[in-house]
C-alpha cells in the first residue's frame, strides 16, 4: 500500500514543496504562540484561568 502511494506521489510534478510548506506553516504556528505566552498580561491569563470555576 505504502509502495502505491510513494509511486503516486512521485509522478506529480511540484509535490516536493509540500513538505517545506507544512514545516514553515507549523513553525511559524508554534513561535507566534509561543510569543502570545510569553507576553499576554497576568490578569488575562488569570481571568481565563478562573472561567470554568466562575459558573
């Protein structure tokens, strides 16, 4: 099965890219939270912290 779909995939022109696509997409994904972490206010991650117990 493995050996059909590698067989496949290789006869479509362009489909190298696709790789590097979804690595720069999910880089790029983790550093911008992970800078959302690291500079959000203390009162806003209280404030959602404290959501579910407020109801």
């Amino acid at each position: 099965m493995l050996k059909f779909v590698k067989n496949h995939m290789e006869s479509i022109a362009g489909i190298e890219i696709y790789p590097l696509i979804s690595l720069l997409i999910f880089f790029t994904f983790f550093v911008i939270l992970f800078w959302w972490v690291f500079t959000a206010k203390k009162e806003y991650i209280e404030t959602v912290s404290n959501l579910p117990l407020d109801h």
